[in-house]
C-alpha cells in the first residue's frame, strides 16, 4: 500500500482515540489544574510534580490499541517481511482478514468497539477472541509500553507551562488587590476550560502512541527508527523539523537538530512550535 495509506491510518488512531478517551483525558488533566490552583499560593516544583503523579489515569486500553496500530503500520508498509518478523502478527493479520483497511476511520471504530466488548455479533466476539489472545501474547510489552506512556505524560505536564502561569495570574491578581478565593476563582475559568484542555489530547495521544510503538517494534528486534513527515504543505517549517525528516537512527538514540532533542515525535522535551498538532511518525526496521 502506499504511503498515503499509512498516513490515514495513523490520523485515524489519533483521531478516534482523542474522541474516545477526550472525557478521561479531560478529567485527569482537570483533576490535576484543580489541585493546582487549591495550591497556587505555596506551588513549588516539588508540590507540581506530587500533584501530578498523584492523578489517575488508566491508560491500559489505549496502549494495547497503539500496539495494535504498530502491528497494522508494520504489516502494511511491509517491514515485516520475514517469516520470524511475521509470526508476532499473525493475530492482527487474521483481524484484518475480516476487517477491511480500505476506511481507515471505520476499521478503528470496530476495533475500540471491540476492545469494550459491549453488544458484540458473532464476527464481532471472534476478532475479540483474537484481540485478547494477542494481548495475552504481548502482556510483557504492553506492561512496559504503558508504564513509559504513563511517565511521558507525567513529564508533558510537568514540562506544561500551566503551573508557571497560574502563579503569574495570581501575582497579577494580588497585584490588583484581589482575595485569593477570587483569584482562583478566576483561574478554574480560565484553566479548566474545556477547549483550552481538548487542544492538547490529540498531541498528548500522538506522543503516546510513537512511544508504544518504538517499545513494540524494540520487542520484536527492530534495531533502527526513521522520522517520517506526512511530506504535505501543511508539514512545519522549523529547523528541528526540516532537519530530522527521513533521518535514520539506532531505536534508542535521540533525533537531534538546531540544539533540541527528542526521542520520537511529540516528544515533550521539544518546545510546542515542534509538538503540538504534530503528524510525523517513526518508521522501523
């Protein structure tokens, strides 16, 4: 299949699952802005990092369905192509033999309805009995694939420049002479609101799955990883950017480019110019 394929496939991950997991998603990152502001007065990197640890978050089935997006991405763009690089697989290949890839959007909707396994048909119940012994297959990865997306997270917001601005805000308001219980008033307004929350899922989402997927592909001995841009005029135009598209690199190294770093994209040591909305993947061998 061509490359197009691969991308559509990728976005339609990406977007079913911001849509899917935006209420948990928004929830956790509420509860976390809540406790914030309850402590914007005496925050320090300490109390930001407690606060953010502490929020709950299960990410278990959307790590097993970036897995399965890394099997689909590695069997269609034919990196897989040894009988040993084919047998981890197989599951995916029977899932695909029922369901068809031509609607990308479609097929990831059956696979989330699936995986919740609510009110499935016959069809339905096999590909779950294949999902399942898959999962079974990859406990080990998928364990440590959602450990890593776990402290990634953590580290996004703990990079987030939320807790920074809060305090700003509240110097400027007791500035004003405003009450603190004003303040922070003002700040659950401005902070936890939705829109303001939904525009950082799908960049949260993306660098988790690129994470998933490098931990996946190292379980299954690819050794190298290759930054692939979506090579359309909405591509940015950074330094970073331009300089790291298509390089090739061992799957443990870091890209580096005009003084950054960064593991994969959406990466959350990079600044938002080369995070946020990003649409570039890895590509393994």
């Amino acid at each position: 299949m061509a490359k197009n394929k691969v991308d559509q496939i990728n976005d339609a991950f990406i977007e079913i699952l911001t849509k899917e997991n935006a209420t948990q998603y928004a929830n956790y990152i509420k509860s976390i802005n809540r406790e914030l502001i309850a402590n914007v007065d005496t925050l320090n990197a300490s109390k930001v990092k407690s606060i953010i640890k502490n929020a709950k978050i299960n990410i278990e089935d959307i790590a097993l369905l970036f897995i399965i997006q890394n099997a689909i991405l590695l069997i269609v763009s034919k990196q897989a192509t040894t009988k040993k690089e084919r047998k981890p697989l197989l599951p995916i290949l029977a899932l695909l033999g029922i369901y068809s890839l031509k609607k990308p959007k479609r097929f990831v909707q059956k696979i989330v309805k699936i995986n919740k396994g609510i009110g499935l048909n016959d069809n339905e119940k096999k590909a779950q009995a294949i999902i399942q012994g898959f999962k079974v297959d990859n406990a080990k990865v998928l364990n440590d694939a959602r450990k890593i997306a776990r402290q990634q997270l953590d580290i996004s917001r703990i990079k987030s420049k939320v807790s920074r601005n809060m305090v700003r805000d509240l110097n400027e308001g007791i500035k004003n002479k405003q009450s603190i219980e004003s303040i922070k008033n003002g700040l659950v307004k401005k902070y936890n609101k939705l829109s303001n929350i939904e525009r950082a899922l799908d960049t949260e989402l993306h660098a988790q799955s690129e994470f998933v997927r490098r931990e996946h592909s190292k379980a299954l001995g690819y050794t190298h990883k290759r930054w692939q841009t979506q090579g359309d005029n909405r591509v940015r135009d950074t330094h970073f950017h331009t300089n790291v598209a298509n390089k090739r690199i061992p799957i443990d190294s870091e890209f580096k480019a005009g003084g950054l770093t960064a593991s994969q994209p959406g990466d959350p040591s990079l600044p938002p110019s080369d995070r946020m909305r990003c649409r570039c993947y890895l590509v393994f061998d």
